[in-house]
C-alpha cells in the first residue's frame, strides 16, 4: 500500500503526515511525501514583474526542498519513505503525482479555512476531495474535542 501526502509545511499537513506514517507501519506501505510549488502563487509574489520571476521560483523551489527535508527528517525510519517536488497547479500536481506514484490512498492536511479566507485562497483539500480517483483522507486542522 503506498499513501500519497502532499505538504506545505504548515501544522495540518505534519499532522496528516503523521497519520499516514502510523498508517503506513501499521499496514506495511510506504509514504510518498510531495510538495507542489504553485506557480500561480510565484506569479502574484512577483507582482507582475517578469524579471522577478526566476528569483521567486527559486525561493519557492529552495522552500520546497527544505520542507521536504525536514518531512523525511520527521519521519525518520520508522516506514520506507520517499519525496516529489513539482510545479504547476497544487490540486492537478497532486492527482498527476498521485497516478505517477502508483498511491492507493492520499492523506492531506487540512487548515479550516472558511467564508472569505476559503474563498480567495481555495481549497485543495476539497480540490483534491473533488477530482481524486483514489480514496482521500483528510486530516482536519484541530482536534474535535469530547462533548
């Protein structure tokens, strides 16, 4: 069984990470830790000067890579591991790494945005909810606490 865990670095997608670890050890699969740099966000860093383009991409890509680091870091040996870096459209990337990896499942962090926060910034947990053609499981931002 191998999981599919796109990252960003933030809180939610550690705590899905490590969902999918105990998962993955407790089923003997092995996790594949992706990080997509969204050009369309390196795009709007530049602010629309063309020049700044490569600079931005660069800082995105150095900031994926160190992402992914410390993810492999995070995990150490307790399953096989391995990562993707890749560019373009988040939830598109995470349904074309996902066939390329051969995942059965995707594990996904997500904030809790709403109202207008969801709105401007999207969602790719519910994009990739959406589109997945594989079982998705999303890791909600905080713990629901006992009644």
């Amino acid at each position: 069984m191998r999981l599919l865990v796109p990252i960003d670095g933030y809180p939610p997608s550690m705590r899905a990470l490590d969902v999918a670890v105990e998962f993955a050890a407790a089923r003997g699969g092995d996790v594949v830790i992706c990080y997509v740099v969204d050009l369309a966000e390196v795009a709007v860093l530049t602010g629309g000067e063309a020049q700044l383009l490569p600079s931005c991409l660069e800082q995105a890509e150095s900031r994926g890579n160190a992402i992914l680091a410390a993810a492999l870091s995070h995990v150490g040996s307790r399953v096989h591991v391995s990562t993707r870096r890749a560019e373009g459209e988040p939830v598109e990337e995470i349904e074309r790494l996902a066939a390329q990896t051969g995942a059965d499942i995707v594990v996904l962090g997500s904030h809790g945005r709403s109202g207008i926060a969801r709105a401007v910034m999207g969602s790719v947990a519910e994009g990739v909810v959406r589109r997945a053609p594989i079982p998705v499981i999303v890791v909600p931002a905080k713990q629901l606490e006992a009644a």
